[in-house]
C-alpha cells in the first residue's frame, strides 16, 4: 500500500489532546484514530488493520474451545432488562428511547438479556450443553466520565463471550480454560497482565475475575500481597482489621446536638473515627436494608450485594430516611422501627464500646455494643479496606498498584436463565435452569493496553502480528535506480509493506516509521545500492543491517514468518 | 463442526413468522436468523458464516478499487446532520437522545455526515485524492413498516462506501469502476440484478442507481421499457405525456362553493382530471415553493427536489396555508401575493384551458393558461408517470415490474463537502471543494435476495461460495464401522463440514439438509460400505454419485475448488 493514499496518512508532530494518556496521543498521532465527538471514535484505515489482527487473535482463541462467532443487535427491547431487574440497577449509563411504534428500546450496554433470550429460543434439552458463544459487538454507555481516547469511550467495540452448562460443576469446569485462552491472548498481544479478583457489579453473579495491567494512570486499584501473592481489586480485596473490643461498659444516652455526620460528632464529642459505629440506609431491589459499619472504614456496595445476594442500588437520601420515620444522622442499628434487614460490618460486631444513633434527633448512645445493645444474624465483611492494611492470608502489609482492567470473566449462575425464563428438560425428564459464564474484552481497552505497554519516546512498537504492516519502505535519492527498486520491492513484498512515497524528507519519513511502530523499516538509497544493498532497520531493537537487493523480498518472508 | 453443537440447530418445519417472504421463512426455520423484537434480529452462527463469505466477497471487490476498510461510530453528533440540513429532512426514521451531559446525539441511519466530518480531519492537498473508504457498519432507521425479516429491519448492517475526488471529472471516471464491482459482487452472490436510476431522496445528489432484483412482493417499482431497454424507477422514470392543447379559450372566474379538492371539483364540473391544474404550496429547506401539476398527475418529491436543487420536505399543512394569506384548496399558480417561486410541469405549461384555483374561496377560473393567466421560468417534469405510459424515448407502452433494492451508488457531487467545510488547496493555491460518491449494499437485503433467487420448494440452495458450510456428513445405521467412517471423515474434512451426529431420523437429518441448503451431502452407511462407497449428493442438481470411502476426502477438496 502506498502511503501517500493511507486515509489519515497525515501525522502529527504533536499530541492534540489533553489526555494523559500516552497510547492515545500515538493512536491519534498517528493516524489510528479520530474522534468526532466526546467518547465517539472513528478507527482508521490504519487502525482497522491493527483491530483486525486483535480480533483474528482473539477468534482463534475462541474457535480453539469451540466459540461460535454471532451476532446480537445493539438495540433490545428493555423488557428484557426489566425481567431481571437490571432496567432499575444501571441509571443513565444505559441508553433508553421509545421508537415511532412505542416501543421501549435501550442501547445494549451489555448482552446479557439478549443472549439469554436468543438461548431460551434454542436451548431446550440436556444434550444442547455445552454452547460457547462470542460475538465482536458495538456497545454503548453513556459513561459520566469518558477518559484516554478509546480507553473509555461512550460507543465501544467489545469481544463478548457468553457459556451456557448444564450444571454448575460444568461451568466450573469449563471456567478455567477460558481463563487461560484470556492469558493466551494478552501475551499474544504483548500485554502483561495480573488477575484480580473483582467486583461482580451489576452482572449480578457469582464470581469475576478481571485481567490487568499496571499503568499509572490506571483508574482500578489492586491490592497485591508481596509475600502470599494474594492479589484483588480494592472493591472485594479483603484485609486484616484492627479490633477495638474491651469490656463493655454501660450504655448510655448522650446529648450531640446538630451532629448529624460522622465528622461533626468527631469534633463534637473529641473522639476517633474507630470509636464510632455508622448506621446508614440502603435501597437494594427489594426494599430497603440498614447497614452499619465503622467510622473509619467505607462501604464496599460490592460486598454488600454479595451479602445480600441482590444487587444494592444506594444509599437512600435524606428524604427517602424521613419517609421512613427516622432521623437521618441519627439512626440506631436496629430494625426494630422499620422492620429492615441489619447488616453489621464484621469489626463493629467484634468492637465494643461504640457511638451510635439512637433514632432521636440530637442524641447519641454511647458505649453500645453488638450482641447487647443492637443484634443481627447478617454479620459480614462489607467495607473496602484502608490503605496498609495487612493480608488476611498472612498479616503482610498490602500493597497498591494502580491498573487498567482489559478484560473480565464472570461466573453468573443462573440468574439470568431464571429471570429471563432459559429452562431446559433433563434426562429424567426434570426441569433446570443453565448455568452461565461470562467474558469481555473491550478492544479499545486492548489495543490501548498493548501501545501503553508496547511504546518508546518515539512512538509506538507494534507487537509481532499486531502491526498494520510489517514492513515500512522507503527511498532516497531521486535517481531512477533508486525508483525502479523500490517500486519494484513495493510490488514483490505485496500487501504487508506500506510503502512511503509521499513527497516528505527523510526525516520526516524516519520521524513517521518511527511514530507508527512498523515494526520493521527497509531503506533503498543510492549509496546502498552502489555495493547491491538495502537497509534493514529493526524498530524494536533499533538494529540495521544489509541484505543484497535481489535478497530483500525473501529476508522480509522470512521475518514475516518469525512475527508470527 | 458436530451439528449437535450448533447453537440454533433446533430447525422449524413450520413457518413460524407471517411474512410473505420465503426467503425469511427459510433463514428461520434453518436457524439462521432469530427474531429478538420489531426489526430487531440476531445472526446465529450459521448465519453469521454465510454473512462472513458474503462480506469477503465485497471485501475483494472493494479492495481492488483500493477500498480502504475503516469504522465510524454508530451515534454522532447531531450537530452534523443539522449542518446538511438532513436533521429537518429526516423525520421519525432518525432516532434522535440526548446524553448525560446534554449532547444531541442520533443513531446514525446513514454515515454521510460523519465520513466528511472525518475526510475533513484528514484531507487538505489536491495530493490527497482519490480516497475510497468503506466499512461494515450497523444502522437504524425507525421504519415505519418492517418486512420480510432481513429485508427491511430497523437495526441492520450495511457496507457503505464513500469516494473523494479533487473533480467532478475524477469523480464521473470512477463511478463506472464502482458500477462494474457491484454488478460483479451480485453476480458473485448468484443474484441477477437490474440496475436503474433511482432518486436520491434524503441524500441530497445528482445521480443515483439502483441494484434491483425483480421480486413479486419486491416495495419498488420498475418501469422498463421492452424495445429500447429504458429502465428507471417509478419516482425518476420519464414518459411520455399527453398533451390537451387548444386554442385558448377566454378565462372566467366560476364559482365552485366547497369544491375544495380535485375530486369534488371534478364531480360539480362534470369535468376529467385531466382538464385541472392543481397548485400545491410545498416546503423545502429554505422556504415555501408553490407548484402546479395537471390533474391526472401526482408530484414525484424527488423529480420536483431536483429541479429545485434542494430536498422538498412535503406539502404544507392546511394551517400552513393559511399563515401564508392563501385559501386552502383554491390556490392560484402566481407568486404576487406570496412572492413565492412557482414550479409549473411541463404538461401544465404546454397544456391549455385549465381549471386553476383564484386565491378566493369557493371560486375557480376556468380556460386558465400558462403563459397569458400565470407565468414561471421553472417549468420541467415534475410528476410521476402513471401505469402504461409511453417510453420517452421510443414511445413503447412502459412495463412495471416489482423488484427489492439491493444495493445502491449515488453521485453526490459536492454537497456534503460544502455542507460540513470540507475542502482542499488545489495546486495552484486555491480552495475547492471535493466531490463525493456513496455506495451501498445492505447485508440482509442482500442475503434476503440471496435466498430469494436461490431455494426450491425444501429449502435454500445456497449459491458457490456462499453456504455455511460445503458439506454436510451423516452416518445411516448403528454399526461400529459406519460411526468410525463417519467420524473419520468428519476429522479430515475438516472445518468445511457439518456433521449431523444429531440424535435424529435419517429422514430428518435429510430435511434438515435440504433446508439449510448446503452444497453437498455425503451419506455413509452400511450397504455403502460393504462396496467400500460412501454416497456424494449434489442438493443443486439431485444428481447422486458413489465414491470409494478411500477418495471421499479428495473429491471434498476437488468439489471445494470449483466451487471458488
């Protein structure tokens, strides 16, 4: 391919947006990408060949645990997202719109209703078990913050893969190969990436796993355990707690006027965060839950649902408190009022001696203690942990590192078949639900991972196989020999060159080889060719070498071979 | 592939939808497609197979116009569409949102607007030109009526095509090159297309073809011409008029109390169709046009866009009427009160004691004629010729036939440049504007056609090249020998085989091969074997033939070659 006809062949020297991402800035330098509008993109000529070569990496690895490739649309209908509650779950991410006939619609942020649906009209009996199948989908979330180009973009192309199995020892025997083609394809794609586990989220599942990488831009923290090797995201990680218990002293009534936060009765009353329990109203998709937890530690939503075993939606509001018939700021761990579920943090039931709300306004109650003043049967690890905690494993103080996630793997169960109406008749004639797996990549995600980890000052190096060519040629010097050669290699080493003939200097055409990442450049000149030569120049390693004229096509076959 | 695998091998005997096309009925029952809602559908992996050869196919041909493949965001701005004025032209069939932080964005149902937003990024020197972009992309349009599946679908995929050239010269050489490719891609596809012009519609060009394939239950209509081969749409199609001139008759103003319509008029006058001049006042981007058509004729929006050089919207509503000072339904053809352009058709200009509204209420003028009562330098054809016309060319009565549109190229010119501020320095400094070319074929139109023209009565016949698959294997009997023949076989075949190891009669399992239409079948069993044959069927043909099991492989990969 000639350069001078590449759609978007003209780079730029500087980085023309405001992100501090680097893989950005050299896809958008160099041709790869465009953008037309916040967290809308455009892939380029350039780009499509790149994305192109992810994908065919991605299907082999698919195909190989017998993946069938498909297509859901991008529009559903939301009564799907209705029947398993996920209308209500997901706010303004999701996309919704009425067509001319009024029907409901959103704009698929992920396909898990859809697949379920197209199952429930093909799967019917035990012997149409195992089904694997993925599909390379446009998505769409209208993401309150877009970031890094096509790191978070609104409209996305995602690598979605959905395993059906008869019963849940199947999925789990099924799990571990895709989470090992997952491997295959990172290191093919010349990402290193950690496991983490992770929060389920608004999948509504069992377990997840996700695949990253460390990047200091990164918006996931990991905690990472130096000596164990324990590693999870923040948002599930579990640490060891500090246990403030002693011998519990009488309770008592104690006047806090106007302390209605955590930090004004801090200041108020001139004690520490861990001396206070916090009582806080939560809205999940049945109803309403309390859930009090220690004031120096946060929520984990994460946890929680997981402890409930049903999504939680939030915090209720000061408005939503009162209709209740309690005080916000105020509220007493119990469900004596209100009837709610108590969920309690494991280290308030394990501490004495706690501040806590007692449902009057302007009074606290002072040396309350779990068991005694306020009781539960939901007692559960529900907080993120601090910063330093120690490992659970093994008491070794945990580390941070900040990542960028580039793919995740679900175990879901059978919620959805059980919300979307996915039965099947077993062998001895009984009814039974699927059980589901779940796995992304998001390939701007990807292809943003692999030039985050794959770049120098210069510009980008593609890894082998992911290059939209292999080989960037170029002349110089305007005598008709140099012409005629390379014209004619052009022509030989076929569609993997791209062959610059723009009329641009050679240092703009060095500067350009270089701002691409081709991963090899071949450069006839007139001073080459005097002894028979041309120029091969390695980008990785920055390497150059002779190869006589008549042996340039075959030594390019041959480094095509190896890149593969 | 094991057929027991597939996900969507449950094959229907029945028609399950209660759409006329047996093309959607048969990509149905075969699993092929699934329905997920109005317009809205899934591509099983079958499906998805054929799409894929579909899309390698068109790939090839694109490439040898050095196409180069790329991808545009479904959702874009909105702010685009309204610099073409398409926002106002296109009603409900665009799918207009707002995002969360106030963004109007649409669902793209053509990319027009962001291909030159892009080239508008990326194109600045007469050095730059060609440039010939294309993509796979899905679409949505909110039709109005869906049908036939596939055929017209609110969410489909269309490969549209986009051409860039420093001339209206380069343009016109290269648009025959397109027209060439299309006709080689149906060709390929086994479709017999006939091509004719077509109006532009919403697209705002100069010149548009249409790829048709004659369809009873096809929404277009074709006017052809049997002795000289004139071929055009019903909206562009030129005929022959007859012409009532006379001489003119002294005009007098009649009353015609409540004669408000063209029937009423026709039925207090006694009079035909033919002798009325109906005005109409119609909208357009930039205003009002008032225009005037014989009786006996409708308007064709497309001839009338035109001859006007800017989209029509439609008629004004009464309401509208009336805030211009004009009587509904007696409106005279002038400008004096208005100062609107007036468009006469040339049938009215040439015809002669017309009856024409007064711009009074319930009074008409009779013997009006143009030139002497009203007067306009936009004269031309302005209507849709009626069944049974005379070819303009050679005066034959037209023929009409119904057919679906399965592809289309238009000639844009420089509209959508101009529009979005897309232009370029020529090379002797100064600035000019591209001219453009858009080229489409919609993926389930295509397939639809597809099936359409290639199926018996048992199903699809799936032209070379095109089927999921080449061959489809089964065993027929229990015995050890034919399981391990069969087994064998379905191994080193490979991946272009569907082996039916389903649990099913060999009645079934032949049904099911008729339905999905694949090439060939190969039977093993028993008797076959004892002569040390396994049995080739050819689904196109019927014809049958033995083949020793030794030589099966081989004739497969004979078979595949000629079938290339």
């Amino acid at each position: 391919m000639r350069y001078s006809r590449i759609f978007g062949n003209n780079t730029l020297r500087h980085n023309p947006s405001s992100s501090k991402s680097i893989s950005y800035s050299l896809l958008l330098r160099g041709g790869y990408v465009r953008s037309l509008g916040s967290g809308l993109f455009a892939l380029m000529p350039l780009g499509m060949r790149v994305v192109d070569k992810m994908k065919n990496i991605i299907r082999e690895e698919m195909d190989a645990l017998d993946g069938q490739e498909m297509d859901l649309p991008l529009v559903v209908p939301q009564n799907l997202w209705r029947k398993t509650g996920r209308d209500q779950i997901i706010g303004k991410e999701l996309i919704r719109f009425v067509d001319r006939h009024g029907h409901d619609l959103v704009l698929s942020s992920s396909h898990l209703e859809p697949i379920t649906q197209l199952a429930r009209l093909s799967i019917n009996s035990y012997r149409d078990f195992p089904r694997f199948l993925y599909q390379f989908k446009t998505k769409f979330r209208d993401e309150e913050r877009v970031r890094c180009g096509l790191f978070r973009a609104k409209e996305f192309t995602m690598k979605d893969a959905y395993s059906f199995h008869r019963s849940y020892t199947d999925l789990n025997n099924f799990f571990p190969k895709v989470f090992r083609a997952y491997r295959n394809i990172f290191e093919r794609c010349g990402v290193e990436v950690i496991t983490a586990k992770s929060a389920v989220g608004s999948l509504s599942g069992d377990r997840a796993y996700e695949f990253l990488m460390e990047c200091d831009w990164g918006d996931n923290y990991i905690v990472k355990c130096p000596s164990c090797g324990y590693q999870a995201n923040l948002d599930v990680a579990k640490g060891y707690k500090d246990i403030h218990s002693g011998i519990p002293r009488r309770s008592e009534e104690i006047s806090t006027p106007g302390c209605d936060t955590k930090e004004k009765l801090m200041d108020y009353l001139g004690v520490e965060d861990f001396e206070i329990a916090v009582t806080t109203l939560f809205k999940t998709l049945s109803g309403r839950v309390l859930v009090v937890c220690r004031g120096d530690y946060d929520i984990s939503h994460e946890k929680l649902s997981r402890l409930l075993e049903e999504p939680v939606i939030g915090p209720a509001s000061e408005e939503e408190v009162r209709a209740e018939g309690l005080v916000p700021g105020f509220l007493f761990p119990s469900n004596e009022i209100t009837g709610f579920k108590l969920v309690v943090d494991d280290a308030v039931a394990e501490s004495d001696n706690l501040i806590v709300g007692s449902d009057k306004k302007d009074i606290h109650l002072k040396n309350a203690s779990f068991g005694r003043d306020f009781e539960s049967s939901i007692v559960g690890d529900i907080v993120r942990i601090r910063a330093a905690s120690e490992c659970i494993q093994c008491r070794t103080p945990l580390e941070e590192v900040r990542a960028i996630e580039v793919g995740n793997i679900f175990k879901l169960g059978d919620f959805y078949p059980k919300s979307i109406g996915l039965s099947f008749t077993e062998e001895n004639g009984e009814v039974s639900y699927p059980h589901m797996g779940s796995y992304g990549i998001g390939l701007g995600r990807l292809v943003t991972a692999i030039v985050e980890a794959n770049h120098d000052d210069k510009g980008i190096i593609w890894p082998h196989g992911l290059a939209p060519f292999n080989f960037f040629l170029m002349g110089i010097g305007k005598s008709f020999r140099v012409k005629n050669v390379v014209e004619k290699l052009a022509e030989e080493i076929g569609s993997d060159v791209l062959f610059d003939d723009r009329h641009e200097s050679v240092g703009v055409k060095f500067k350009d080889f270089d701002l691409l990442g081709i991963p090899y450049r071949i450069v006839v000149s007139t001073k080459g060719l005097q002894d028979g030569n041309v120029e091969f120049y390695e980008r990785k390693t920055g390497k150059s070498w002779r190869v006589p004229v008549e042996m340039a096509v075959k030594t390019c076959r041959a480094l095509s071979k190896e890149s593969i």
